[in-house]
C-alpha cells in the first residue's frame, strides 16, 4: 500500500491539462542530493513533547494515506491518550474498523511514542485540515496538518498513444493499421469524465452530500450536515451553493417529501411522513435498501394521501438510510439516532486497606448496560489483561464494579471511570500489616564447639520468614537447623566455630521489618603477667531504671554479662539475696569465662525478682557490686467475679482487683460475655474500664450468660478470670390484682388475689404474704415458702389488733411490687358475714303518690353488728329529709310526705371490717292515679282477651 505523498503542485485539469506538453526527462538525482524526509518543505521543526508532528500531504483518490507522529514520553507525567480530530469537531477515533486505523507503539530505550493514522482508499470528502490531540494528565499539546485529495493524474499524450492500435493480430510493430475510430471514442469519453468530474469535484464534497445541502433551507441545517461530515470550508460552501441553479423537478408520485435527514434519541421513536398523490399509488419502505416489514416495531399508517412509518424505540441499529419508493419514483432521507450521555449517579470513594483484604471499588452510572472505561494512573484496565493483573469486573444492573479479591501493594493508586457524560475518580491506599514483636533475638556469645540459638517470637503465628548472616540467607545444613513452630523461630547452629561469627537478622516475609543479633566467638587466650592486679567489676547495667536495677518483663531473656578484670583471674561468686547461687544448667544459670561472669535467665519468671550481687576475689583482693531485677508482668486475673442483680435485659457485674498487678499498676479491664453451651465470647468494651462494677445490657430475657473479665497494665493483658456462675436477665412479675378478705376470726385472717398481670420469661415460683401493726413500719412474713395459690390464711394473729396486709409475687428474678389492702383489718370474730334480705316487693321500682309516706323495711344478718349506710346518687341520704333507724336486725328508710324530687335509685351497704354486702332500691313518686296505674300495666305487662 503506497503512503501518503507530501503536498505537492496540482495537475492542470481541462483543456489546461491537453495544451500542456509532456514533460521532458531529466537525469535522476543522485541519493546524497535527495533531500531528506525531515527536511521536507512541510514538515515543521519539533516544538513541545512532539519529536516529529504530523506532515501535510496531498493523495490522489482511491489510493491510502498514512500520517505519523513521535512524541517524546520523558516530558509526560504519565501513559498519553492520542485523539485525531477532523476540522473543529469531527472524532476520528470513533471510526476506527471502517477506512479508518490506528497504531501506537512505544520505544522503552529511547522513550519515545509513535502513532499512526491509515485511511484506506481516500475519497474527495477525506480533504480538509485535521488535528493531533496528546494528553496525560496535566500535560496537553496538539498540531495541526493537512489532507489535499486529487483526482487520479492522466496523460493526455499517453493516452493518446494507447488508442493507436493496430487492427492486425501479428506481433510485429509494422504489421497491421491503425485504428483512428477507436482514438476519436476514447478522447471523447475522456472528456466526458473529465468534465463530469469537474462539476462534481468541487471543495471536495461527493454529490449525494451535495443534494442534501440543496434540500436545506435554514441556516442552522447547513451548519448540521457539515458538521455531520466534516465540511470545514463554510464559505466555500455556501458560495458554490449560491451559484448552482437547483432545478426543482416536480414529483407525479410525491406531494410532499421526506426531509434530507432525521436524528432522534435512543429509546425514542420517530415518524416519518409522505404526502403521495393518488392515495391508490401502492408504497414501499426500505431500510439500507431492504424492504421493511410491518411489525411491533415498524408501524405503518395511511391517513388520507398521508403515509406514515412509526420507528419504536430507536437503537443504534436504527441509524440508517431510509426511502419511500412508489413505482419508480422514490425519495430518500437518512435517520441519526443519538446516545444519550451516560451520567455518573454514584462517584468512586476513597478506600484504605491491608493488603491482602478484598476490595470493591463500584460506581453507578444512570443506564444500565452502559459501556464505562476503568484507568489505573492514567492506564486503562481491560479485560484482557485482568487474568495477570488478579482484578475482574462485575455489572450490577446500574452498578459497575471493580474487585480485587487479594489486594496487594501495588495495586494502590487513582482509578478514574469515564464515561461519554462524565467521569470521577479515586484513590485506593494499600498497606502493610502490622507485626508485632512479641520477643526479639539476643545477641550471642558462644565458645568453640558450643550451641547457638537465636529465637524470636512475632504475633503472627502464620508469618514465615528468612534468616541472614551478614546479608546473605542461611541455608539449613548437618550443623544448622531452622525451625517454625507456632510464633516462635529458631535458628540453631551445633558446634560453633570462628566463621559463624557474624550478625544475623530474622526478616518476616511481607513486612518491612527485621530483627538482628551478633554472635560472637569467644576464643580463649592465655597470657602470662607476672605482675598482679586486684580484681576489678565492670558493671554495664542496659535497661536499668536506677542505679544497679535492671528490669526484665516476664517470659523475656536476660542475660547479664559482668566484665571482670584482675591478675591471676579472679574467681566469680554469684549470691541471690544471702544464698550463694551456682547452678550452671537449666533455666537460671552461670556462665563463667576468664573476663567475663554472665548470669542468664531464659524465661523470666516472677520468682526471679530480687537482689543479685556478684563477688570476684583473687589473691589480690576482691570486689562487690549488688544488683537489682525487676520483673514485670501482666497482671493476675480479677477475683471474686460475680453478678449481684439481673434484670429484663442487664446485669450487674462486680469483681475484685488482682491480688498481683505484675509490677505495673492496673490501667483497667476488658470482659467478656457468651450465651451458656456456646464457644464464642463477645466482647463488651474494647476500651479499657476502669472501675469494678459494670452493667451489661442488651441481653435477652430468659436465656443462660455467662461473663468474664480480663486485667490490663502496661505489660499487656492478664488470664481471663473464672467465669461467672451462669445468670439469666430476667425482670421480677407486676404486682397481684384484686387483693380482698375472705374471712376474719379472733386470730387468723383469710385473703384471697388473682396472678399479676406480666409475668414475664422468669414466670413465677409463687407468693409471699406479709403484715404490720396499724401505725408501724415493720413487715412481718406470714411465710418463709412461697405459696403457689392465690390464697392463704394468716394465722396466729392478735385478737383486736388493726393489721395491714400486703402479697408480694417472688420468682427468679426477686421480688414483684407489692400488693396492699386499703384499709386495715381488725381481728376478731366474724360469726356471721354481712347479709341483706331485701323484700320482694322491693326488688322492682316501688311506686308511691306525692303526698304519701315512704317507709320501707328492710332486714339483714351479721355478727357483729354491720355498719349500714344508706346512699343516693354515690353520697349520703339527706337526714333533714330522710329518716334512718337501724337495729340489729333491719334497718328502716321513713319519709312522712313523699314528693317527685324523692324519687331515684338508693344503695343499702352492710358492712363488717372488709366484708360488704349491698343492695339497689328504685323508688318512683308520682302525680295522680292514672299515672300510677299506667305504671302499674306496665309492670304487668298487656291484658289477654
């Protein structure tokens, strides 16, 4: 395929063309004169992030063009995004697949992009001016170039040779005639197409765009077809359109035509109508020249000479040429649908993680099925490079995401989505975890043929690592053994000789973090001094905290190396308190060489705390130095953890402090609750509390707890405590209802209640039954068991005596509100309860004139004598008007000169302390006789004939 020419001299087209004479031969130029392409007349000298932009070049139709660009990457921030734009609008990017093809390679050695762009077979409309735009992130340039489009060159004169022809079939040149009247056909067919071309070859714009420009009628249709196809030169333009005479042929078919061209948003529909002139004429549709069925979604319709085609919700695959065909005559338009722009709804958010933790990052766009574009750092992701780079994409409906199942390190940056409507972005921080150093390594001093161990222990028991020496890894071998068991690592070298001296570091894998220790060789010299010296301690306390005291935190190595000096070598005598210690095995041991006296204590223990002195004696003398040790622990677990009082939904939780704080006060305490049978514990406070009494809420009702609390100091955290005896919340019943006397004696009183009305998940174990003295305070109980019925009699009780009375309901949770009489009881016999005997002629409405007497007689039981009490309306009867006499026997009601205002319903109350017994008498004065025998029939109901 031939690139694309620089621009050069146009051919003279026309009659120009055939006057011209051919040119003549000229010696070829040899290649050290040939110009170079940098050097071309249109190239431009390289300016900004642009080694070589993009030359002008002028191709003749049919053939290819190919532009090429350099730029130079040192000066971008980041990976650059290249746009190539005809005219002011037009996106070329966008074409890509059809005559359009882009390159993009980049030069790692030099730094340097390369781009290329291939049009095939290059048609008039291609000519125009035409952009490069370059961008990564704040970084932006763009140059600008040219395409000159010409017809194919013709030589008149050529051509001309070729029509003389032969009319012969031999092959040599003398044999045969020549055939004029094939010249005279070909020059005037030549000239056919050279004027035909001429009319058509005007600013570049092919004919069919040309008769959509003759069909508009405003200006702002003019501006929409170039800008549809990238017509540059407006002036131009409109000029030629101002000259060309449009003869405007007039249809036999088609009244009214379909407009040059429709545009109409996705998911729309649209209407596209004809006016024919004979509402008889048969009319096809077409679609890219396929005849278009009737369907749900192509609707025609015939109103009048009107034909109508209905597109429903329009895709991309709308977008097409349509035409209306009736016979022989047919009109054409073409239909632009639009994509809408797609808008972000959520932005990305900033994330924080470890690594390793999963990670989505989502986005909601307002679309669903949209197309999106994920950048990492300016660098699209995509699907084909997810595999290696361990993220996928997910679609969520109107959610896009991004996930990362095992986040690491360099996953962290700025993720951009992109859309045609919009953009966010965000930035995802990646971290390491921490580790954390529960015991370092000690350095190390080891004779010949010794044992060396370096042990370390980290928080993670799954975190493996590495051991070095002296920056180089250390391979297990017969005299090296390398260990993991749990948090702890070992490096053990057997028979220790010179060369293993060295420093040694322990790196855990994945964290930036390494732990380092010396060994040193101690090789025994012998020197003879004649002379003598007194011996000598060197005391070198590290981590002391005041003078000679040393403090170790439990579980911690100590190793306590005292330097000693003196001639001959002095003898070393290690004392704990006044007992001479000189165990050289085990846990706690001494460790003599002639210089030096180590005492080493491998795992610290509380017991280890005290004074340690060290004596060194020769025949020269002595010395002494005294030591103090210190250990630190975490403290003993609280004591006496108990729940004193549980209600609906808590509890109260007390305990007692450590007996032993571990050397450092006790900043606080952590607890702990999990339901009884269960393994999970629940922690209730992850900040230290620093009291001893706590209330934990929010449990269920009737379910088995157990709770536990851990101590906390400086050191860290203690065992946890013994677990408390099980509890369940559980709220105490309300109190009983209807409290009432049944029966009263000289010494017990019989009472009688209903159930509460909550009981509650705890339900009930049953009652206790309490009294006191009229005017005291002191509650007595009645019984030490609860009593399951609700009744019970109160015995023993002093005879005369006024007692209050009150029932409690008791069930795990305690004790409810009480329930309490009123009033209080006096003890004595009641031989017979409190009875009315009230007449039958009074249990109607007794019925009496105005101006008669009222006297009624009314009998009743009780021993004692009740207390009676007559009421009307809910207070006393009047005694100015009413007069009472009670015996023990009845009681009488006596009005002399009963009036209206007497008439009502009265109550007659018999009462003995707490027993009552009562009665409703309805009385009715009236006027005259009629009115009373009327009442009368009305009681006795209508008269049988």
């Amino acid at each position: 395929m031939p690139e694309a020419k620089p621009a050069a001299k146009k051919a003279p087209k026309g009659k120009d063309a055939a006057k011209e004479a051919p040119p003549k031969e000229t010696p070829a130029e040899s290649p050290k004169e040939a110009a170079p392409e940098d050097q071309s007349p249109t190239a431009e000298a390289p300016t900004g992030i642009f080694l070589k932009k993009p030359d002008s070049v002028s191709v003749e139709t049919g053939k290819d063009a190919v532009i090429i660009a350099k730029v130079n990457s040192k000066e971008l921030p980041g990976k650059p995004m290249f746009k190539w734009v005809k005219g002011k609008w037009q996106e070329l990017n966008s074409k890509s697949g059809a005559r359009f093809s882009f390159k993009e390679s980049e030069d790692s050695a030099s730094n340097v992009y390369t781009v290329e762009l291939r049009i095939e077979k290059v048609v008039l409309g291609d000519r125009g001016d035409y952009r490069l735009e370059v961008k990564a992130k704040d970084v932006c340039d763009s140059c600008s170039f040219n395409i000159d489009v010409e017809a194919p060159r013709q030589d008149a004169s050529g051509e001309s040779l070729e029509s003389f022809k032969r009319s012969g079939e031999e092959k040599s040149e003398d044999a045969g005639e020549l055939d004029f009247s094939g010249l005279l056909k070909k020059r005037e067919v030549v000239e056919e197409e050279k004027k035909k071309k001429k009319d058509e070859d005007d600013l570049g714009i092919p004919p069919e765009i040309w008769e959509l420009l003759k069909g508009a009628k405003k200006k702002s249709e003019y501006e929409k077809i170039a800008f549809q196809y990238g017509i540059t030169d407006l002036r131009g333009m409109l000029k030629r359109l101002k000259k060309a005479k449009v003869e405007v042929k007039k249809s036999s078919a088609f009244t009214v035509k379909l407009d040059p061209a429709y545009q109409v948003d996705r998911g729309n529909k649209i209407k596209l109508v004809v006016e024919i002139s004979d509402p008889d004429l048969p009319l096809k549709w077409y679609k890219n020249g396929q005849e278009i069925k009737p369907s749900s979604k192509y609707v025609f319709e015939n109103v009048g000479k009107k034909r109508i085609l209905t597109i429903n919700k329009c895709t991309l695959a709308d977008d097409a040429a349509y035409e209306a065909a009736v016979k022989d005559e047919k009109c054409f338009t073409e239909l632009f649908v639009k994509e809408p722009p797609i808008l972000i709804v959520t932005p990305l958010e900033d994330q924080q993680v470890f690594v390793g933790d999963r990670v989505e990052m989502a986005v909601e766009v307002s679309e669903e099925g949209a197309q999106v574009m994920w950048m990492k750092d300016g660098v699209e992701l995509t699907r084909e490079d997810s595999y290696k780079a361990r993220y996928r994409f997910k679609k969520d409906g109107k959610r896009h995401i991004l996930i990362y199942s095992d986040v690491d390190k360099e996953d962290g940056g700025r993720y951009q989505v992109i859309t045609n409507g919009g953009q966010c972005e965000a930035d995802l921080i990646v971290e390491e975890k921490q580790l954390e150093v529960l015991q370092d390594i000690a350095d190390l001093t080891v004779k010949a043929a010794e044992q060396a161990v370096f042990k370390c222990e980290v928080s993670d028991e799954k975190v493996t690592g590495k051991w070095y020496k002296n920056g180089v890894e250390v391979r297990p071998s017969k005299r090296i053994t390398i260990s993991h068991v749990g948090r702890f690592h070992k490096l053990v070298i057997d028979d220790v000789r010179p060369e293993d001296e060295g420093d040694y570091t322990f790196v855990p894998d994945g964290y930036a973090l390494s732990l380092s220790a010396k060994l040193n060789f101690l090789e025994i010299k012998v020197e003879y001094v004649p002379k003598q010296e007194p011996p000598k301690i060197h005391l070198d306390c590290s981590g002391k905290t005041s003078d000679n005291s040393i403090v170790v935190v439990a579980g911690n190595k100590l190793r306590l190396d005292v330097s000693i000096t003196g001639e001959p070598p002095p003898v070393a005598t290690w004392l704990k308190g006044d007992e001479v210690f000189s165990a050289t095995e085990g846990r706690t041991r001494i460790e003599q060489r002639p210089d030096c006296s180590s005492f080493v204590i491998e795992s610290a223990e509380r017991a280890d705390e005290g004074r340690y002195t060290i004596k060194v004696t020769n025949p020269a003398g002595e010395d002494v130095a005294s030591i103090f040790l210190r250990v630190v622990d975490v403290p003993d677990p609280p004591e006496a953890v108990r729940v004193t009082s549980v209600g609906e939904d808590w509890a109260i939780l007390v305990w007692e402090p450590p007996k032993y704080d571990g050397g450092q006060a006790v900043t606080g305490y952590l607890l702990e609750r999990k339901k009884k049978g269960s393994q999970r514990w629940m922690k209730l406070n992850f900040e230290v509390f620093t009291e001893t009494t706590y209330e934990s809420t929010k449990m269920i009702e009737g379910v088995l707890y157990e709770m536990r609390v851990f101590a906390v100091n400086a050191i860290g955290v203690s065992q946890p405590s013994l677990n408390t005896k099980p509890f369940m919340p559980i709220a105490p019943t309300s109190e009983p209802l209807h409290l009432t006397v049944e029966d009263v004696t000289d010494t017990t009183t019989t009472l009688k209640w209903r159930p509460p009305d909550r009981i509650g998940a705890g339900g009930i174990d049953g009652y206790l039954v309490e009294y006191c003295l009229e005017g005291s305070e002191d509650w007595v109980s009645a019984n030490k068991e609860p009593v399951e019925r609700c009744g019970f009699t109160v015995k023993d009780l002093p005879t005369g005596a006024r007692i209050l009375f009150r029932v409690v309901g008791v069930n795990i949770a305690g004790r409810s509100l009480p329930a309490t009489l009123l009033q209080p009881v006096t003890i004595r016999e009641i031989v017979e309860q409190p009875k009315i005997r009230l007449p039958r002629h009074l249990r109607q409405t007794y019925v009496r004139k105005v101006g008669e007497a009222l006297n009624l007689v009314i009998p009743f039981q009780g021993k004692p004598r009740p207390q009676v009490v007559w009421t009307k309306g809910g207070a006393p009867v009047d005694p100015a008007r009413v007069h009472v006499r009670t015996s023990d026997l009845d009681t009488v009601f006596f009005v002399r000169q009963a009036e209206r205002s007497d008439s009502g319903e009265y109550e007659l109350s018999v009462q003995i302390e707490n027993m009552k017994d009562t009665a409703t008498i309805r009385i009715r004065v009236v006027g005259d006789p009629q009115e009373i025998q009327l009442h009368s029939q009305k009681r006795q109901g209508p008269r049988r004939t």
